[in-house]
C-alpha cells in the first residue's frame, strides 16, 4: 500500500496518461471530429477519456463485468463501432481524423514582443514548473493525508478493488452504504481500474490523478491562450495566477474533487466561448455537454451551481444579444446535435440516476435536505462579515477578488469596446459566484462560510474559473 | 480570549508608587530598581505598572538570574480592569502589542502595560523596556512576519492564513501596494497616461502581487515537502500524524492485506483503539485497514489494535507489537 519504487511510478503515471487517453482520443473524434488537432486535441482527448473511462467502467457494471483489461477492451470496441458508423454517416476521411494527432509547427521565440516580456515570461515559466516539479514530488512520495480524500474517494477505490468491480445492484447499499452516501463513485472506479492494472492501490500514487488533471489543465490553458493571443506572456499569466491560489497546492496533491470540478467547469466554459464565437461550430456545443456532463458526477452537489450558473450565464448572454441568439440557436436544427446531447446524458448521467433511483437516494445527499443542509427560514446575512474577515485578514485566496472586482468594473464600463464573447467569460464565474453566495445566503449551508471550511474551497475554485479567463479579459500585450 | 482573567478593581486601585522607584508595584515580598534592572521576591500576586502604550509598538523583557514555580504575564490596564495577555517566556523575549490578539480586542481608552507575576518566584535584574521600533528595526520586523512560514495541518485543505507584512496580511499590503504604483505612475506620467491606462497598471499590479505572493508560498510548499520528505524516509512519519503509517504498514504485511486473491470472499474485523480516533481510527476504518473493517468492540473482532494507548481489556494472544502499537489476535 505505501510501496514506492520508479518502476511502480511509471507503471502509475503511465496507466493514467495513457488508458484514459486512447478511448478519449476515440471519443473526441466521435464528439468532436476535427475541431482540434495537435497538443490541444491530446489534451481535451485525455480529459474527455477520464469521463468516458470512469463512466463507460461503472456502465459496464450494470451487465457485470469486473474492472479490468476486459472490460477497458469492451469499452474500446464499443466506441470504435460509434466511431465506425460515425465516420461511415459523416463520410469524414480517415486521414482528416488522424490529422488531428499531428502537431502544428510553433515558434514561440519570435512571439515574444519585448525583452521585459521575454524575461517576465522566463520567471513564469521557472515559476510554473518549480510548481509542477514540488506538487509531483509530493504526490510521489508522501501517503494520503487530507481527511475527505480517505472517506468519500480512497474507500470507494478500495471497496470497488477488493470487491472486483462494483456492486450495482447487491443488498440495500451494499455499495453505496459502504462509501459515503450520495458521494459518485465513477472517478474512484475509474482509479480501481487502474490500481489493478499497475499493481494494486498504493495510497503514495493515487495522488498522480489530481496532479495530473491540474497539470495537464494548465498546460492546455497556456496552449489554448498562446494559440489565441500567439503571445507567450499572456499564455503563462492564467496558469502563474491559478497556481498562487494558496489552497492549490493541497488541492493539487489530494484526492479532493473540487479542483477536479472546476476544471472541468472552466473547460466546458471555454467550449461555450469557441461556440459564441462568430465562428463556432455545433462541435463546442457538444464539447461544453460532454465537459458539463462529466462534472454531473464527478461531485454532484457543486455541479448542480456549475450547470446552473453556466446555463444562466448563457441565457444572460442571449438575452443581451438577441440577434446572435437566433443565431446560435440554429445549431439545435441540426439532428446530430440532439443526438449527441441524448448519447451523452444518457451514457453520462441516466446510470448513476438510476443507480441512486434504485435505491431511494435523492440526486445529492452531501448537501440536500436529507443531511440537514436544506432551506432555511431565514437569510444568513452574517455571511458576508465572514467573507469580508476571510478576504482581507487571511490568505485563502491571496489578492484573487480584489482582481476580480476590479476586473469587474473595467469590463462592465467599457463593455462596448471589448467583444461580446469575451464577457461571456468573466459573466460565467460572476453567476457561478452569485447562486453560491445565494445557496449560503438561504441555506443551512451558511454555517461552512461561518466555520471557515467549505466556503474557502468553493471561491477559490470560482477564481480558478476566473483565472483561465484573465488573458482574454486583460490584454497583457498592450 | 484565551487567557482572559479579569483582576479586580481592588488590585488597579492598589497600585501606589514605592519612593524612589520609577514603576508602581503591588504585593511584592521585596522590590528593588536600579541601573541593573529591577530584583524582587514574590509570594503570591504582584503587579508592576510598566507604563502608557502610548506610541510604542513593542516590549522587551530580559531576564538576570532567576528561581521560580509561579507564573508570570504581561497585560494591560484599561481603565480599572487589568486583561492578562502572554505568558512571559523564562528566557529574554520581544513580543508586539499588534501581535497580541487580546491586544486587538481591549476597549478603547488609554492603555497601560503591566507586568504580572503569580509567585512563588525570586528575579534580579530584570530588564524591562518598552519602546516603538526605528524605521530599520520595523522593515526588519516587517520581512521577519513576511518570512514566517506556515506548516501543513490537517485544516490546510480549507485554511491559509498565509505571510503577514508586519501588521498588514498579503491582500491588504497588496491593495496598498496597487495603490501607490498608481499614484506614482499617474505623478509621473500624468501627461502622457489616459485614464484606462491607470486601470490596466492597477490590474497589472495586482497580478505581480499574486505571482509574488504564490512565490512565497512555494518557497513554504518546497521547505514543508523537503523537511518532511527526509522524516518519512526515515521513519515514515507524515506531517503532525507520528509513525501510524508504519504500524498500518506491519499490521498489513502481517496480515498480508494487500494480497487480493487471498482475501478474495474472504473478511476480517479489527477492533482498533488509539490517543487520536482522527486520524489513526478514521483512516484504518475507511482505507488503511481493507478488506477489514473496523468493529467498536473488541469481542467482536478477529484482531485488537492498540496505538499509543495501553492495551485494557484486551483478549486473544499478541501477534505482533512494536513501541506503541500491540496487535491481539482474538480468533479461537
């Protein structure tokens, strides 16, 4: 369990880089065709295979297969006969689908305007990777420390390996019961999955998943905004930002999934802004649902505010501009679209629903009624003393929301000299934002902002959001 | 308040000055000041009015020879009330008032330091001196707060209280600092400047501040991980939670947990006592222990696991134990 050796590691990096990222570059091409190609392809490809592993796995369950090779293989047949029928309707040439595994041919030295850019972007650079270098060698050689990662992660894992798969459908809560109620298991099955493969849980290595995900987050937001803005300073600003939020480094190296979540949440908002662009394609609509879908159950209580606050944000937006509306609009004419939205709530969220469905739990029992966490007869207005002391007497989010505000102010007073779809990214945080502060304002979850625990979790994870959309909002090339 | 204990009114109105020396003091055996420093012998409660807090920012207390069982603090009279503050290390300390969190919450009004003393205890030449720092001694101060370093506590997942600027925490020297290269820059290139260019050097600043900010908490992240790195290579111990990981590691090996096939079908139930139900019983009950699970009495279970604590009631023959753990197992 506390095994350590550089073969064990790599058999455990290894297993995480690459068994999700063969059927997630099977399923972008799937979902997203040619969209992407190169660095950027790989990357959205690994984080869609997370969602598609981890899902299509405890699919799987349901017709009682283990979790092992056999069941990944099945998982792989099964989409290269989608693939298969997808290619044979759309009539996509293989060679454009490969395409997209070639990389593109860069110069970022002749990008660089100036020397003070070249040498502030060369400290971001050492920055990033000292941070990328100190989280993995934590995550290499210390056990599990942080409480929630034991109970509602690490026991499912453990349950799901030493069970050999999971328990869809045992005694009352057989499987459920044993791990904490209402908590998704998809993610700890996908990890069981791989800890069989490469050796067998080791408490040391299970870390490599959050270290991984944040890695690969960053480098794909450094990718993404150097390919927009093809300024090398401006790629690094977002991931320098995200990692000096005081509570990443822990986040980085635990098996927590609110990091997980916001990732997947600042994804699915890049996805819609590629779609609100005036160039974009039906493929980013379809992106967006499958980045929001994974979220459903990665942690499902948060992802009923990501959803909402992403939904609301683009109805804002729409409701702003009328005319680009329609516009957009016209991409739910198209049958594939709706067919891919039904294949992806139906492989993506029906399962576990049903599973929960089974056994009279309701959609998230982490913070619902049923755990005391419901509505409250009156607003907890003392919140906002609390936030006010956490801001500025501590260092929970360092200086993230006087950025934000300010921020904030510059795009609301000059929003008619920036472009519509860049105030979509910051409009999607600031409603993430609001219907928190609304679930503290009017629930009994007030108390987690009056002790200091789950509060500071929650807005840092908003500004991570945030954060991914400062290069587009503050043009650092000016 | 912590430490907070109210001295009557009667001890505040009791302090009257001994001729000749420069403190009031009150209920001292004997009481002695010159160039030296202040000698006394106290029995019981003694009090030495120290003097206004006026403009200083911090106290110095130097210790001669000294003998003592009692214990001694420094406070504050405000009004007729004496609020008892810091314990007074026994070796010579500067502390700051603004360091204080009672300090923080007294009522407003003039402010007296005192210095408490609950004997028996005997001292000689103490220094004593209370003063406000240099403009050299305060940027010392200043970088000393910003240097400390927080450590990895089982909270950390949700707190951080992070470096301080002397008094200021990161966010509002930030906001400062934001705000002075703003005036700076607009007094310096007023002409040239437009309005929005001040916005963009205000967002410019803050997000140098938060690279900078991140850069010292790395500087924490790299010290923790290294530090704590060699304590679990030697002898696997993590952070604040002791060597619980090799007694999981032994109980597992001895039981040869991790070996799926042969626990397949196949249970087990441990009974498990410790000093600390969280960690040590929290995580061997949800991970450490699998394919076993914890039971709350030990009569119902296979094996008996004693961390740090004795081993009562215990039943069964041990199968295995080390310096702080025992391992009964209670099988027939």
């Amino acid at each position: 369990m506390f095994a350590s050796s550089l073969s064990l590691l790599l058999a455990h990096l290894g297993a995480y880089i690459i068994l999700p990222l063969i059927p997630g570059i099977i399923a972008a091409w799937i979902l997203i065709g040619r969209r992407h190609k190169g660095w950027l392809f790989y990357l959205i490809s690994w984080f869609v295979g997370v969602g598609v592993l981890s899902y299509g796995l405890f699919l799987l369950q349901f017709v009682r297969f283990g979790i092992d090779r056999l069941a990944y293989a099945i998982l792989l047949i099964a989409l290269l006969v989608i693939l298969v029928v997808r290619v044979a309707l759309t009539k996509t040439s293989r060679k454009e689908l490969f395409g997209t595994l070639c990389f593109g041919k860069h110069t970022i030295v002749r990008k660089v305007q100036t020397k003070w850019h070249a040498w502030s972007a060369a400290i971001l650079i050492i920055y990033i990777l000292a941070f990328v270098g100190v989280t993995f060698f934590f995550v290499t050689h210390f056990p599990s420390y942080a409480d929630d990662a034991f109970g509602n992660r690490h026991l499912p894992v453990m349950n799901i390996l030493y069970d050999g798969g999971v328990k869809i459908f045992g005694a009352a809560g057989e499987i459920l019961g044993r791990a904490r109620l209402g908590y998704p298991i998809m993610i700890p099955t996908m990890q069981a999955f791989i800890s069989n493969v490469a050796g067998g849980y080791n408490d040391i290595y299970i870390n490599l998943f959050p270290w991984l995900s944040v890695t690969l987050f960053l480098l794909f937001i450094g990718i993404y905004t150097y390919q927009k803005r093809r300024h090398l300073l401006s790629a690094l600003v977002a991931p320098a930002l995200i990692i000096s939020l005081p509570l990443i480094f822990l986040h980085t190296t635990q098996g927590y999934m609110d990091l997980l979540s916001a990732i997947y949440t600042s994804l699915a908002i890049i996805a819609l802004y590629e779609w609100l662009q005036e160039d974009g394609h039906a493929n980013d609509l379809i992106l967006w649902a499958t980045f929001l879908s994974i979220v459903s159950y990665v942690k499902n209580d948060w992802f009923v505010v990501y959803m909402i606050g992403t939904v609301l944000a683009l109805g804002i937006y729409f409701l702003a501009h009328r005319k680009t509306a329609l516009e957009k609009l016209h991409a739910f004419k198209k049958p594939r679209v709706w067919i891919s939205l039904a294949g992806l709530v139906a492989f993506f969220i029906v399962p576990f629903t049903v599973l929960k469905s089974y056994y009279h739990l309701w959609f998230n029992q982490a913070a619902g009624a049923d755990s005391g966490l419901g509505l409250t007869s009156s607003i907890h207005r003392e919140i906002f003393p609390a936030i006010w002391h956490t801001i500025w007497s501590m260092n929970n989010y360092s200086v993230g929301p006087l950025l934000f505000l300010l921020i904030a102010v510059v795009v609301i007073v000059r929003h008619k000299k920036m472009s519509k779809q860049v105030q979509f990214l910051l409009l999607a945080p600031a409603v993430i934002l609001g219907i928190f502060l609304l679930v503290f304002l009017l629930t009994e979850n007030y108390k987690f902002v009056i002790d200091q625990t789950t509060v500071n979790r929650v807005f840092t994870m908003v500004l991570v959001i945030f954060f991914t959309a400062i290069p587009a909002l503050f043009d650092l090339s000016e | 308040m912590k430490k907070y204990i109210l001295w009557v009114v009667a001890v505040a109105l009791g302090l009257i000055g001994t001729a000749g020396a420069a403190y009031q003091q009150q209920g001292f055996n004997q009481y002695t000041e010159n160039s030296w420093g202040i000698s006394f012998w106290c029995q019981q409660s003694c009090v030495i009015l120290l003097g206004d807090v006026g403009s200083n920012d911090n106290i110095t207390v130097e210790w001669g020879s000294h003998q003592w069982d009692g214990q001694r603090w420094y406070g504050y009279l405000v009004g007729q009330q004496i609020y008892a503050a810091t314990v007074v290390p026994a070796k010579s300390y500067e502390w700051s008032f603004s360091d204080d969190p009672i300090y923080k919450q007294l009522p407003a009004g003039e402010k007296q330091v005192v210095f408490l003393v609950s004997g028996p205890l005997k001292a000689d030449n103490i220094h004593v001196t209370m003063k406000q720092r240099s403009t050299s001694e305060r940027f010392s101060w200043w970088w000393q707060r910003f240097r400390n370093t927080e450590n990895i506590a089982p909270y950390s997942i949700n707190l951080h209280y992070g470096p301080m600027a002397g008094n200021w925490s990161w966010p509002i020297l930030a906001l400062a600092l934001m705000i002075i290269s703003v005036v700076v820059i607009y007094v310096v290139r007023r002409k040239d400047l437009s309005f929005w260019a001040l916005f963009n050097v205000a967002i410019g600043t803050l997000i140098v501040l938060m690279v900078i900010g991140g850069v010292r908490l790395l500087v924490d992240d790299i010290r923790i991980t290294s530090s704590n790195s060699k304590e679990y290579q030697s002898d696997k111990q993590v952070f604040d939670l002791g060597n619980y990981i090799s007694v999981t590691e032994k109980v597992r090996n001895y039981l040869d947990l991790d070996n799926r096939s042969e626990w397949k079908d196949k249970t087990c139930s441990i009974y498990a006592k410790s000093n600390m139900d969280w960690p040590h019983v929290a995580h061997w009950g949800s991970v450490y222990l699998r394919p076993c699970h914890l039971v709350q009495t030990g009569s119902m279970a296979d094996y008996q696991l004693y961390y740090n604590v004795l081993p009562q009631n215990s039943t069964g023959s041990v199968v295995l134990s080390w310096d702080n753990f025992t391992l009964f197992n209670t099988r027939p």
